[in-house]
C-alpha cells in the first residue's frame, strides 16, 4: 500500500484527468468483444451466421421479389409466379383492401370514416405534442373527439344515420380501442383515488368494482354484454350491441389502469402530500398539481403496457360475432376466390397490430425521457 | 414564570402582553393505543422564536404538525392566530394559509422547476396572476440566495440549495408563523450553516418560529425560549442560556449530556 504511494508520478493533489483504456473502442474493438471473445462466442456467431443465411433469403423471395401484388383471384396470382405458391399473393390483401378497412360502411358515406381517421391523427398529435401552438385549443379538441367521431361514424343531427352493424375491420377495431383506452384512463385513475379515499363507502365500492371486474375474464364480460344485459334492461329497450360491448371494454381496461395507477399513487413518498396540504392546497388542487402529475409519470408504462394489451384484446370481439379486423379477414378467407391465403392474411394483421403498439410503445418511451427531470423526492 | 424570564432576556422584543399567537391547551393524542402527546399546554407570542429539542420518539414533531393539523389531536385545543383547530375544513384552510412548514427531507415537488414550486401555492391557493407570483418568488429566491437555481429542478440542486428553496416556498405564502421540523436533519454537515443562515436572517426579520432541532449553536444564538421534550411532555422550557447551564430536570441534564459530550 505505501508502495503505491510512493511509487505515484504525482504530487498528492496533481493528478491529471487520464483517457480511458482504449481497447474497448472501435468497430473492431466492438466485434471483438461482443462476437469473438471465447470459442464459445465465435461458435454462436457462426451459427447465427448460418441461421440468418438459411432462413433471411427464401422469406424475402416470398415476402417481396416472389410476391405477387395484382391479380384477381389466386388462380392467377399462382399463374403469374415461377413456381406456383412460391410468394405471397398480397394480391388477396390489396383487392380486400376497403372491406378490411372499412367494414361495410356506405360507400357514398366513406368520406365521413376517412374524415375521423384524420381528425383522430390530429388529435394524438395535437394533444400529445409539448410545443404546439394553441395547446390549450387542441387538448379540448382531443377531449371532445371521441363525441365528434360518435357523430360522424353514426350520422344523425344532419348526416345520413348509420348502423352499428355497418362498422367492422380496422375501423371498428379502432373504435372498440380507442373508446376502450380514452375512456378507461379517466375512469380508472377517479377509482384508484376512490379506493385510496378516506371515506369507507366509496372505498368499498371502489374495492368491489375493481376487484370484481379483474376477477372475470373479458369474454364473459362480453357474453353478458350480448346475451344477458338485456335480461337486465326494461322490456322492450333495445340497446345498442356495440354501445354495450364499448361499455364492457372500457370497465374491463378501467379497473386495470386503476391498479396501475394506484402503485404510482403508493410510490409517492407521503412527504409529498403533506408537503401540498401544507401549503394549503386542497385535496383536488393537490391531486391535480402535485400527486397525480408525478403518480401518472411513474405509472407511464403500467398505463402503456394496458393499452397495449386493451387494444390487442379487442380482438376478442369476433367471439361474439363482431367483424373486427380479425373477425373481418377470417371470414375473408372462406371466399373461394381467396381460398387458402391464411398466412397473408396473418402476417397483414399481425403488421397492423405491430406497428400501432410498437408506436405506442416508442411514444412512452419518449414520454419517460421528456418528464425525466432529476432525482425523485 | 416563563414569560417574565423571556421578558428580562430579550428586554424590550417580548413582554408579557405581547398577543398570543398559538395557544395549545391541555392538548392530548394519541397513535392508535400509543399515547404520543400527554396534556401539552404552550403559549406562543407574536415574533417569538422557539427551539424544541428532545430524544427521537419523544413527541416533538409530532407536535408541531399537529399545529398546521398533519397530525389530528384528540383533546385539548389548539388555537392559531385566533382560528381553532377542529374538524373544519374552512378553519384548517385558514390555519394553512398563515403557517408554513420545512420539512427534514425538503419535500420539493420534483417534477417541477424550482420557480414553479415556489409559485404553485401563491397561484393556486392565493389566486395572484402569474407574472406577479413570479416576481415575489424571485424576491424570495434572492432572500436565500438562490435566485440563479430558479430554472432547475429540485434533483439538479444539493441538499443545502433544496431546502433554501423550501424555505422560500413557505415565505411565498406570506405566513405568519414558520415551522421547522429538523431543517437540517437531512443535510451534509458543509451544507448545515447556508440553511442556519437563512433560519437567523428570517428570525431577526421578527417570523414567529417554532424549530424542532438539535443545533444547539442556533438555539443559542436565536431562540427566546427552548422546550425540552420527552415521551411526549414538555419537561422544561426556559430561555436557551438557562436551559443549557441550569437544567432543572434530571432527563434534561441528560439528554444534554447525551448532545454536547459525544
């Protein structure tokens, strides 16, 4: 130990800042460490070589250089490949196209569900995006949309009425989803303060509520949504298939959120809370200022990761007889013009999927970064 | 007895007649089966600065957030600035908005800038528009010397500097008493003087003050009367030089003895 001391090139208190070892820098210094450092590595590498080779090229040929994008049946999207069921015919998803993406949603009247798709686009961006001008303007628009979008979908008060029934494919998908999350997180955070309320009959509710809704899976839920609810409504009422169905969807999503939200809640140190109550801000004032900002903030990903999972659950709505996408593309599939064509189908769905959670996904992500500011008290 | 000594002391600053500002009586409470506070009676005037020590669990933080109603009491009455403590939330309010509190572990909000702490209440609870909250923070930001730090965040900042700025958030408020529960508990012994500094600054500007702590250099220093504190009694108040060389009590001459021979 003195050894070292003595043996220093410097002064106490001279040391100089020194440049960190260099071998760890580098594209080979990078291919060395994480790909060749033992035998064993260097055969993993291989064999990932080997894998990638076998299994990357066939699937591009089928995917894309094989694949066959106009034709009118699969008849001819065999005829026109080298060898026939050699590629994708993605024929069968472009000719389907509108059926997918609009259900059976009017023709003349399509210019409306176009107009909600866009007015939606402009929702997300315009509530979620920090520095936008007007803020205050778009946030009450994103909070009215879902109303807007009823109206334009559903007609009434000037347009043409729509049914319900017309709705299927990727837009009621989005319906079901989107109703589904925007509706769930008011209501799930009121109930995670309900069951953290000191007053014991809207804790019980609250409890109950919860607890009863996670205890039961969403296809039941769905089952008494189209069979039993109606047991329950005055004779004679009809109520709307897809209203109960949105009403079903957004409980279910709502007690999830509420669990989420109420560990963000308990993260909070109780400093917190008296450090609000101290300064004299009543309790909504210090929920809205103070506990709820940084509770949601610790909850981003819960929150995400429930959406997620709503948004993909609402797939089961084709147990009950509900063309979602899913429901939509599966009884495509029975077309004999189409016959066969599965796994377009799959991975066409499977894509949609993706690509909506995935950006979700980032978006949290994102979000996390931008609401990080330091330490947490 | 107490107030003529604190009299004599501080000469003409407190006498007697000066207008009671707390008064706490016969005030009991309890956590669950455990009695924590026993019969607590204490008068506080106007611009008087208190110092209350004592062991860990003895009650003493307890106490002064009962004062500002944290912690709810179960007998007795407290009385602030002539608005009593009771289930009403209107006087609770009121009771809030006069008494500010600093806590051991400075309980900034983190996901605010410091200027946003230090303005939410003044907006919010206040009601004053924006720009002028802001320009009062600044001024109170300069009083603890950090008006440079207002753009940061809480976690940007050291130990000292955070609780500077929960000072400043309370005086934003404009009380009329300041608590101090273990200002400086929680702070790097470097960090311990830039806190004290403010906390005398404040208590020669004539803030009624009750700290819980134990520097007894700032008792010395500041305080008109220091209460001793234990199993949830007040043993012994006295003025700070007769309070550290004649305690009266055997559990005083102690916990003395505990906190300046270690």
């Amino acid at each position: 130990m003195s050894d070292t001391s003595t043996n220093s090139r410097y002064a106490p208190g001279t040391h100089p800042d020194l440049p960190p070892p260099r071998r760890t820098t580098g594209v080979l210094g990078w291919v060395q460490m994480n790909l060749l450092s033992s035998p064993l590595n260097v055969a993993l590498t291989l064999l990932s070589i080997w894998l990638l080779w076998a299994i990357l090229p066939p699937s591009i040929h089928w995917l894309f250089t094989g694949a066959v994008w106009t034709a009118v049946d699969r008849k001819e999207c065999w005829a026109l490949m080298d060898t026939p069921r050699d590629g994708a015919c993605w024929a069968f998803i472009r000719g389907s196209f509108e059926l997918f993406v609009y259900g059976w949603y009017p023709e003349p009247e399509r210019w409306r569900v176009n107009l909600t798709f866009i007015l939606f686009i402009a929702a997300i961006v315009g509530g979620l995006r920090e520095n936008i001008p007007g803020k205050r303007c778009w946030l009450i628009f994103a909070a009215a949309y879902p109303f807007i979008a009823a109206w334009l979908l559903l007609g009434g008060f000037g347009l043409e009425p729509v049914g319900t029934n017309k709705l299927g494919g990727i837009l009621l998908t989005l319906v079901v989803a989107v109703t589904g999350i925007s509706f769930s997180l008011p209501l799930g955070i009121a109930l995670a303060l309900g069951r953290r309320s000191n007053l014991p009959a809207l804790r019980a509710v609250c409890v109950i509520f919860i607890e009863f809704i996670r205890g039961v899976p969403l296809i039941t839920l769905l089952f008494v949504a189209s069979t039993m609810l109606t047991y329950f409504l005055p004779p004679g009422s009809t109520f709307d298939l897809l209203m109960r169905v949105l009403i079903m969807v957004t409980l279910f999503a709502s007690a999830y959120i509420a669990e989420v939200v109420r560990g963000g809640l308990q993260g909070l140190s109780s400093g917190q809370y008296e450090a609000a109550d101290a300064l004299g801000l009543s309790y909504w004032k210090a929920h809205r200022l103070v506990i709820l900002p940084q509770a949601l903030k610790i909850s981003i990903p819960g929150i995400v990761n429930t959406f997620i999972g709503s948004y993909k659950d609402s797939t089961l709505v084709l147990i009950i007889g509900m063309m979602d996408i899913l429901g939509l593309g599966r009884a495509r599939l029975n077309d004999p013009d189409w016959l066969g064509l599965a796994p377009e189908l799959y991975i066409f769905i499977a894509l949609f999927f993706f690509i909506s959670c995935f950006a979700m996904s980032r978006y949290s992500l994102n979000l996390e970064k931008k609401l990080q500011t330091g330490h947490k008290s | 007895m107490n107030q003529e000594t604190t009299a004599t002391r501080t000469g003409s600053r407190l006498n007697e007649s000066d207008p009671k500002i707390i008064s706490i009586k016969g005030m009991h409470k309890w956590f669950g089966d455990f009695h924590v506070l026993k019969d607590i009676n204490l008068e506080v005037a106007k611009s008087e600065r208190i110092v209350i020590c004592g062991p860990s669990g003895s009650g003493k933080s307890t106490l002064i957030r009962c004062i500002n109603r944290l912690e709810e009491h179960q007998q007795g009455s407290i009385i602030v600035d002539d608005t009593e403590l009771t289930q009403d939330l209107k006087n609770i309010e009121i009771i809030r908005s006069e008494v500010g509190m600093v806590f051991q572990q400075f309980n900034l909000f983190p996901h605010l800038s410091v200027l946003d702490n230090v303005t939410l209440a003044p907006i919010w609870v206040r009601k004053l528009p924006r720009a002028e909250a802001e320009e009062q923070a600044m001024q109170y930001l300069e009083r603890v010397k950090i008006p440079e730090q207002a753009a940061k965040y809480p976690g940007q900042l050291s130990g000292g500097q955070q609780q500077r700025v929960a000072i400043a958030r309370s005086l934003c408020m404009n009380p009329r008493i300041m608590l101090f529960d273990e200002p400086t508990s929680a702070l790097d012994p470097e960090m311990i003087k830039e806190v004290l500094d403010v906390m005398i600054e404040l208590a020669e500007s004539g803030m009624t003050m009750l700290v819980v702590t134990h520097e007894m250099g700032f008792a010395t220093a500041v305080a008109d009367r220091v209460i001793f504190m234990d199993e949830g009694e007040i043993i012994e108040e006295k003025p700070p030089k007769e309070f550290f060389e004649s305690p009266e009590h055997d559990r005083t001459k102690l916990f003395l003895s505990q906190i300046l021979h270690h």
